[in-house]
C-alpha cells in the first residue's frame, strides 16, 4: 500500500475513536514564558470546524482596522526619550509594550530577559580625534554630539548617547593618517600595489559598502594603530548636479555635515552575543572571556561626521586617490601617510573611551493562541532598542507592529480566533548584534524549530516611499504578493492601485519585462530574522518601504545618527502616515494568511526556480574551470532536477487536494513547514560555523551561487598556492551541497522504509 494512502487510511481511523489534531500542548519554557493553550480544543469535535477554511470577513476588517492615525501616536510615544539596550530607557518601553499589549486583548504578553555583553562611551571622559601640531597642542578637536537641528516638532536630542563604536576597546594612539575608501577587502589591495600601508598608522574610512566590523578586522589584520570613520557627503547626500539642491535635515531626508553614524564593531559571524557563541545568555551559562572572543575588536575606532572629517583629509599628504574613491568633500582626496609640510599639523590623536559590560535586555513576546493548532507559531518580530530616538529604525517598525497587534486583538474581540497561534515579538539590543532575537532562538531552538511556521520582520517600516524591498524565503514569496494585491497603493500612482501593481513596476523582478513579478529578494542577514533563517530554518520575510537610484548610501542618509526623530517621519518622510498603514496591512494580511488558512499558503516550487538560478550562475561563471579540473557537476544538476521534480509535484498535489481528514491537512502542512530545515548543515558553513542554512548564507565573495561551492570555487580559481588543496575543498562542497539539496528533495518525495 502506498505510504500515502496508509497515511490516510489511519488516519480515518482516528477520527473514528474521537479527533483531536494537533494541539499537544505548545508552551515556551523557562524564563521565556509559554503559549498558553487553555481551552484551544473546545470547538474540536466538529469536522466541518477542522477542516474549514479562515473566516472569509476577517481579511478585508483586518485591514480596514489599522489606523494610521494610532500608527502616529505610537510612534511620537516610542520617540519621546532614548532607549538604548541595557538602559531604563530600553527596560520602561519594554514594560510598555508589555503592558499594551495585554490591553489589546492579547492572550498574554511577557518578557524574557537575558544577560548580555553591551558597550558604551564612558561618562566622565569624552572620545575624539584631533589634530596636533609639533608640540602636541590640538589644532583642532571633532565634535563630542551633534546639536540640534530640529524645527518643529521640537526633539531633544541631547539625552541620545553621543556618536561611540560599540564594542572598540579605549585606548589612545598617535600618528599618520592613511585613507582607505570604504576598507574593503579591494580597497586594501589597491593601497599595496601602490607601495601604501595601513602599518602602524591610524586609518580613516568612509562607511558604506562594507560592515563597520569588516572594516575594523581588515584594519587591525594589517597592522593599523586604529580607525576613523566618516560618513561621506557623496554616500548621504549624493553626487552630480543634483546633490547641491537636495535639503539637507531639518529640512530634508539628507546628512548635513554635524550627522555621525553609531553602530557596532563585532567582527560579526551569526554569533550572537560575543561571550555566549551559540547558547543563551542566562546567568548560569559559562562565559568566555573578553580576550577568548574573536568578534570583539582589539584596536580603538571612533566615528565623526563629514565637517569633522574635512579638517582630517583636506590636511592630508601622499598621492592623491584613485578617482573612485573621492567622496563629495570640496578637497583633494589623498592616501597618506602624513600631513601636509604647508601646514601646522604633524599628527593624529585618536583617544577612545568606550567601556564593556555585561547587562540585562529584554525581550517582549505576546501571543494571541491559536484555536485548532496552538503549538504552530506564525511570529511577526521587531527590535525595539535604538541608538537614537528611532524615528526611523526600528521605531517606524515598532508602531506598524503595535497597531497590527492591535487590529488582530479587535478581530479576537469579534469573535475570530487564528487557526495557528500568533506570536509577536518586540526585540532588544539588535544594534548591538541582533543579540536579542539571537539568545531567544538560541534558548528556545528546539521547540521552534518543531513548531514555527514563519517569522515575518518590519525593522524600519518606512524609510522612504519610492518602493517596497521585500526579501522572503523562496516558498514564502506567493503568499507576501498575494497579500500585496489586496492592499491599496497609499497615493495616487500611475503605475496602479494596488501594492503589487507599483512594487512590481517601480521594483521589478526582470527589468522591461511588462508581465514581471515584483522583485522579492533572500534574506541573507541584516536584521533579526538571522537567527530564525540560519540557525534553525525557519522560513522568513522581511519588509520596508525604501528609495532607489539617487545615491550611494546602503539604507537612508540620517541611519544611526541623533536626526532620526519624529520630525524625520512626521515632517519629511510619510507626514500623513499613509505608507506606515500599507506596511501594517501588507504585514498583517501575510501572516493571517499563514496563521488562518487550512493549508499552509507556501509553494515549494518556488526554491527549485532559486536552485536552478544558482546552478545556472555556477555553470557560467566557474564551469570551464571545473571541466579542466574534471570536476562534473552531473550529480548536482541531478539533485537540483530531482528537488525541481519532486516540489512541483508536491505542489500540484496540494493544489488538487480535496481535503476530508484534517491529519491529511496537519501532513502537508508539517511538510511544507519543514521543508526549510532541510537545508540547515548542523555543522555549518566552512569558516563560520553559525551560518548554517546552505541556500540563504552570504557570501564572502562576489557569487549568486551556492554559498560554500561558491566560495570554495573561487578561492580555487583565484588561488596562487595550495592550488590542489583548493580543489579538493571545491569537491568537498560540491558534494555537501548535492546532498543537502537531494536531501531536500526526498522531504517531498513518500519514500518505502521497510523492505
């Protein structure tokens, strides 16, 4: 008998003795809390109720419900007062959010507290950089805060911690000034072929194009005493004609020259908190020391805004930069080293005062149970921590996640009940290292990994209102476009009405083809469905509405500085809030699609597309390289079709299901829930072990291909010595990935186990 169809076959058989489908009891232990599931199976002994399909109102009231109005008030309260982790600032609007939630209607609300390593700049002795002459008098001296600039509404700023680099050590060092671009791993190879080094000498950086922490280690690698970093006026307000005209704040969107960007240091590998690698950080946990961290860094660095920065570079000797490393600065962009003989300064002081230490952060979780399946989460997540007053990140998230939460307890209140259980999450100390999401999924692993269906992530809802990046796991992708057709575009537009019409116009997925999707991108890293996606698999999204094509800068121009206020949102990015309320509803439409539907909106044949790119990319960048080496990839293409094969099968199969035995259901369901984990390596990525998704990891280099092969591959190609060791390592991969993918496959695929 077909394995199916025993399946079946028992299943009536159950139903027979008396039917109870899945809601063992589903509860988060420990500290962390748990679902409550008290009375979830009182509606349980009628079929029809198993077996239906969400209540068809709750969609269309679901996003009549959110308002952008409360969207607003929520977000002037988040940016009353700063809330920096480990701070009473952090822990009050914790409580806050708690406690609203519970008068939402949540079922309950919690916190979960860890004890994690923090950083701050130390009160009583101030961080700088400074200019000296010949007799080590201070020429000149950067900025200790930015002042205000605001108009109206009024922000006071000056409680906002002043402009550090979380996690560099303090110390003090001296001596020439070597430009370095944007510290890249390029950057440094041009410096030496043109006979520069960063030896001994403090370097300057600009920000963008790599992480603050890539940039610190390439530094402190190659000798450097320290690093300054600066944002560059072509990276915050842009370059050509067109960038003299652009407002700067508080009458724009762009970086006046007083903005400096906060951020941390870690030499970050998926880790979480640096002294806790891979287990939460609870008190009773050993902890390694500071010294014994690889991610803490080992040499000071300071950030400074680009008027501080202009006194450091216009005073610069050497040759001058390479034309693409020249920023918007009026002066002439030099390497270094040294200062210029015109001139009285004859060295830099970079002093820092930043301390280490360990404090607790807290988590808020709050649910709303699920009515036939508890112990099945579709979580929705934001951090809520801040460097600044977070008009921006993470407080335009935080207000779209209070209001959606909002909208689904007034449906509770009316009598509907989600299928699954929602969980929602409002995360701390992300700027640090998304190290509250990171210790939760570390403390609470096992159990979602069994149970949770998605995580779905806004970190800054609104950063501007050209377009919508979403990034989703590949399956998950149909259900986020689904949802944005049913939500309005917030203005007028000439390209439609619809969300999906605009996104997939000003977005879209293949340029100048009429008939494209929207562009849905994977979700790598940046924010906290890290965790979820690579450690344990969890399929995930991640939303914000963005701008596109006018400069340089990876996120928008104010990012981590003091001008990210309410002002910002109210006055100059979305004033009426509208764009807010189209994140809400795209937000909460896609997870009560998830959370309600009898069969779980994901479709599989979604990552064979995804493989098949890859594969494509690999064969044509790296496959006449791998013929002379004899390396096939016949296998591999096998896997992929296989894995193509066996998901559109799957698919189709569910399509057609005429569903009459809610296990059949919980069976397809548990398949496609689990079908991510199956691409999750326990042992890791070669070289990170914390990256443990095969598909979605990063890549160290240049490649769309398979992470691990990919950067097997090219190391192999681009190797001088140890060539066939190299190789060896490509075979290596080649064949992890072949079974992972196969592997992948036989999930999909019902298989004979007994002989």
């Amino acid at each position: 008998m077909d394995p199916r169809t025993k399946v079946v076959f028992l299943s009536v058989a159950c139903v027979c003795v008396g039917l109870v489908v899945g809601v063992l009891i589903g509860y988060f232990s420990g500290s962390s809390g748990r679902v409550d599931t008290a009375g979830a199976g009182e509606s349980q002994g009628d079929l029809g109720t198993l077996l239906a399909e969400g209540d068809g109102w709750v969609s269309e009231a679901l996003m009549t419900e959110i308002d952008q109005a409360r969207i607003e008030e929520y977000l002037r309260k988040l940016t009353e007062k700063p809330h920096l982790a480990g701070t009473e600032g952090s822990y009050t609007l914790a409580e806050y959010v708690r406690r609203t939630w519970l008068e939402q209607g949540l079922d309950s609300a919690h916190i979960a507290p860890y004890r994690v390593l923090l950083s701050y700049p130390d009160p009583d002795k101030q961080s700088y950089v400074a200019l000296l002459d010949g007799n080590d008098n201070e020429l000149f001296r950067s900025a200790p805060h930015e002042p205000s600039l605001d108009l109206d509404p009024p922000a006071n700023i000056s409680s906002v911690v002043p402009p550090f680099a979380a996690y560099s050590p303090s110390g003090t060092v001296e001596g020439d000034l070597v430009y370095v671009n944007y510290g890249r791993t390029s950057d440094f190879t041009q410096l030496e072929s043109m006979g520069v080094t960063v030896a001994g000498k403090i370097a300057i950086a600009r920000y963008g194009k790599t992480s603050r922490g890539r940039k610190l280690r390439r530094c402190q690698l190659r000798g450097a005493l320290g690093l300054i970093v600066y944002s560059d006026p072509a990276d915050t307000v842009g370059t050509g004609p067109a960038a003299s005209g652009r407002p700067l704040y508080p009458r724009g969107w762009f970086g006046p020259g007083t903005a400096v960007q906060r951020g941390h240091y870690l030499y970050g590998q998926v880790e979480g908190e640096p002294l806790t690698p891979g287990y939460p950080a609870k008190d009773y946990m050993f902890r390694l020391n500071e010294s014994e961290s690889d991610p803490l860094p080992s040499i000071p660095a300071h950030p400074i805004g680009y008027n501080d920065a202009w006194h450091l570079l216009s005073a610069m000797e050497g040759p001058d930069a390479p034309s693409s490393w020249r920023g918007g600065l009026n002066i002439t962009y030099r390497l270094g080293p040294g200062l210029q003989a015109s001139g009285r300064a004859r060295k830099v002081r970079l002093q820092v005062n930043v301390n280490r230490e360990v404090r607790p952060i807290h988590n808020v979780i709050g649910v709303i149970r699920g009515r036939l399946e508890p112990d099945r989460y579709v979580l929705l997540g934001n951090h809520r921590d801040a460097w600044n007053l977070g008009g921006v990140d993470p407080s335009s998230g935080t207000s779209s996640l209070l209001e959606v939460s909002r909208a689904f307890g007034a449906m509770v209140k009316r009598g509907w009940r989600p299928r699954r259980s929602l969980v929602f999450c409002s995360w701390d100390a992300e700027e640090y290292g998304m190290h509250g999401s990171f210790e939760w999924v570390e403390d609470l692993g096992k159990i979602l990994t069994e149970r949770a269906v998605a995580y779905l992530n806004v970190d800054m809802a609104v950063r501007a209102t050209y377009s919508l990046r979403g990034r989703a796991s590949p399956q998950l992708a149909p259900a986020l476009l689904e949802a944005a057709k049913k939500v309005p575009w917030p203005v007028s537009a000439p390209e439609g009405k619809t969300m999906y019409d605009v996104w997939r116009k000003r977005t879209p997925e293949i340029d100048d083809d009429p008939d494209t999707k929207p562009r849905v991108d994977l979700p790598r890293s940046g924010s906290d469905f890290a965790p979820f996606v690579h450690r344990i698999g969890v399929p995930s999204i991640d939303l914000a509405f963005f701008h596109v094509g006018i400069w340089d800068y990876p996120l928008y121009p104010l990012y981590h500085t003091a001008y990210a206020t309410f002002h910002l949102q109210k006055k100059i990015i979305d004033p009426d809030f509208l764009f807010h309320r189209a994140m809400s509803q795209l937000w909460a439409e896609t997870a009560r699609s998830l959370a309600d539907a009898l069969l779980l909106p994901l479709r599989l044949s979604e990552y064979g597309t995804v493989l098949g790119g890859m594969l494509a990319d690999l064969e044509t960048r790296y496959g006449d390289q791998l013929a002379v080496r004899g390396i096939s990839l016949e296998t591999l293409t096998s896997a992929v079709n296989n894995f193509t094969t066996a998901a559109e099968a799957f698919d189709a199969e569910v399509t057609d299901a005429k569903i009459t035995n809610p296990f059949v259901a919980r069976m397809y369901n548990d398949q496609l829930m689990q079908l991510e984990r199956a691409f999750i390596d326990p042992q890791g990525l070669p070289g990170r072990k914390f990256y443990k998704h095969t598909i979605m990891a990063s890549r160290l280099y240049s490649s769309a291909t398979f992470p691990a092969l990919g950067d097997a591959t090219y190391l192999a190609v681009n190797s001088e010595e140890g060539t066939e060791g190299a190789w060896r390592n490509v075979q290596k991969e080649l064949s992890v990935i072949t079974f992972t993918i196969q592997s992948a496959a036989n999930t999909l695929t019902a298989l004979e186990l007994t002989s």
